[in-house]
C-alpha cells in the first residue's frame, strides 16, 4: 500500500495534470463537450501507453547506453528538480517548450493533440520517464510491478477525468487558483528531485567508501 500511495503520489505531482488542464482548454474552446472527452480520453491513453513503455523498456535503455541506476537517479533528479522550480515561479509553460512561436503555431493547426503536445511532453515528460526507469530497476518482484502499474492505470483515470472536466476546473477555480495548486505541487516535485538526487549521491559514497 506504501508503495502504491508513494508511486502515485510521485506520479501525479511530477505530470502535474493540473498544471495542463490551462492548455487543455485554450486548445480545446472551439471543440463540442463530446470532442473535448473523446481528447481527454486519448490523451490518457497515450500517457498510459509512455508510462508502459518507460517502465518496461527502461532496462534495455540503461543497458544499450551503459547508463548506472544512481547516474540516471541523479539527472532525473535534476529534470523532476528542474519541472518543481518551473511550477513554483509559473513558467510550466516555457519549461515544456509550449511558448516557442513556432510550436505555439504548430499545436494551433494541428487536430489531433492528445499525444502532442498533451501526452509529450506536457504530462509524460523526461522527469516521468526517468522516474519510472528507476521503478523498474528497484521494484523487482511480481506485487511490487503491479502495485506500481495499479498506480499508472489510476493516474491516467485521474488524468482523463481532469482534463474532461477542464473547463469547469478553470471557470471554478479560476487562473489563481490553478496557479496557487501549481506553486504546491511545485514544491512536492522539487522535494521528491531533491531526494532522488541525495539518495543516489549518498549510494555513490557510500560505495566509493
């Protein structure tokens, strides 16, 4: 149960649906509600499809790059670290690359946005897959990957439930409330790169002496 609240808790803090649901609705003011839930409803499935594939692949990444599992812990750390301080300062935005001029351009055209810039990389980014490369090299046995996969499947639910109701979040919270939530997750997503990047450094010492 630790490890499933744990999982989850570090899941949601770091994609931060909440951070997306401001975008989700600027590209979404022309679409029916019917449309907006079939978007929201993609874009959960290819997040959940990156977090299976970040998870069970993320060995073979390792292994083909020569990558140690305290060297990857500590530039996730870095990114996941990095992801906090763009939330805290309300620059989620610029951090995802979302107010280049010709990306900006780019999403308006496109119709299809559940994979980007929805999935990648506004939810799924580099912190998330990192951290779940890591899952799969410390959570070895058959409860602890499902426990673990328990907590993909309930985020992505979360997810698509957020972004479907979207447009009411904003209208009831408003742009200060969304960005007061933001600043704290903010401040759990630098924490949890901070001990990412203390428990690896301390491992490295503790191996060199």
């Amino acid at each position: 149960m630790d490890l499933f609240l744990i999982s989850f808790g570090a899941l949601f803090s770091i994609m931060n649906p909440l951070g997306t649901v401001p975008v989700f609705v600027g590209l979404t003011q022309e679409n029916t509600k019917k449309e907006r839930a079939v978007t929201a409803f993609w874009t959960a499935i290819d997040v959940l499809v990156i977090l299976l594939l970040s998870f069970f692949a993320g060995k073979y990444i390792l292994s083909f790059f020569g990558i140690s599992l305290n060297a990857l812990k500590i530039a996730g750390g870095l990114i996941i670290a990095s992801s906090g301080f763009a939330l805290l300062t309300g620059k989620f935005r610029e951090h995802k690359g979302m107010k280049r001029e010709k990306v900006q351009k780019d999403i308006e055209s496109r119709d299809a946005i559940s994979l980007t810039p929805l999935a990648i990389p506004m939810l799924a980014g580099p912190g998330t897959i990192s951290l779940l490369i890591t899952y799969n090299q410390e959570y070895q046995s058959a409860v602890q990957i499902g426990t673990i996969l328990g907590a993909m499947v309930l985020v992505t639910v979360a997810i698509y439930l957020i972004l479907k109701s979207a447009h009411f979040i904003v209208k009831f919270l408003g742009a200060s409330g969304i960005n007061a939530l933001s600043r704290i997750i903010g401040f759990i997503v630098i924490a949890i790169g901070v001990e990412y990047i203390l428990s690896s450094v301390i491992a490295v010492i503790g191996a060199i002496l």
